[in-house]
C-alpha cells in the first residue's frame, strides 16, 4: 500500500506476493497495450510525425475502454481524434507501465516514490482496473462481496489506487 512518510515522501510497502501478482498484471497490460498497429498509409511524413494511427475503435471491449471514441455523435472527427491521438497515448501507458515496474522490481519491501512515479502508479493501477472492470462487467450492480477472483483483484486494485489518491491529496 501507499503511505506518505513525515518527510513528505510517498512511500510503497508490498508483501512479495503483491508484488508477484502487480507484475503479472503489469506484463498482461503491456501485451495488450504494445500491439503492432498497421500504418495506414504509405506517407512517410505521417509515419515520422505520428499522424498515421488507427481511426477505428479497437473491437476488444477493454482496449476500446482504454481509447474511448473522443466524439460520440461525430464518427469523422472521432476517427480523426483517434488517428491523431490514440499512438501517443498508448506509448504514454507503456511509460507509465515501465515506471511502475520499475519501482517494483526494487528488493526492498518499501520503495519512496517521486512525483512522476506516483503519478505513473496512478495511471497504471486507473489503466488495470478499466481493463479489469471491462472484463468482469463491473457496474452500478458491482457485487463487492462476490467469491470470483477476479472481483477480488478488482477491489485490491481499488484499494491500493485508494491508499496512494489519499497520498496525494
């Protein structure tokens, strides 16, 4: 869990087993956030600049929860968004994945964090638990108290997403 120190510090403290499963989780992410996207187009210029990116919305429902469409009543400058958007944004995901990875692999039991790798905590446990929650069908009828696993998973990611937001407000 998260804790901030007397000096101010965030500060990370998991058991090993919390770490063996964060990095699971970490590695099943990366997989399905680092998949080769095919260019569209041949123009090198769109390439150099990152302007040829995908402009559908991906069909896997976790992925499309990751890169929402930016306009919903708008299907052209929602492709556009995307297109222009969804390769920087991914790659953004993949950083904050590496940082937090980072921190983990640390032997200690407790890791003193920075502000950049907090904030990369932050978006990689907000990134898990959309993934998660898609694939469980979290929703308004969320039923905490549920014997599947992966509810469990879902409710520790909360958890520790929780103890670190109390850190930094």
């Amino acid at each position: 869990m998260f804790k901030r120190s007397l000096t101010g510090r965030i500060i990370l403290k998991l058991e090993t087993a919390e770490k063996v499963v964060l990095g699971q989780l970490f590695d099943q992410m990366d997989e399905l956030l680092d998949t080769e996207i095919e260019p569209l187009s041949e123009d090198p210029l769109a390439r150099l600049i990152n302007l040829d990116g995908p402009t559908e919305i991906s069909s896997d429902p976790a992925v499309a929860r990751l890169f929402p469409n930016g306009y919903s009543s708008d299907d052209h400058a929602s492709a556009d968004f995307r297109r222009y958007t969804e390769q920087d944004l991914r790659q953004e995901k993949l950083d904050a994945l590496t940082s937090s990875r980072a921190t983990l692999e640390r032997e200690e039991m407790k890791s003193a964090l920075t502000a950049d790798q907090a904030q990369a905590w932050l978006r990689s446990l907000n990134d898990l638990r959309l993934v998660l929650g898609t694939r469980l069908g979290v929703g308004e009828d969320f039923d905490e108290d549920s014997d599947d696993p992966g509810y469990h998973l879902y409710s520790y990611l909360t958890y520790l997403q929780g103890t670190l937001i109390d850190c930094l407000t």
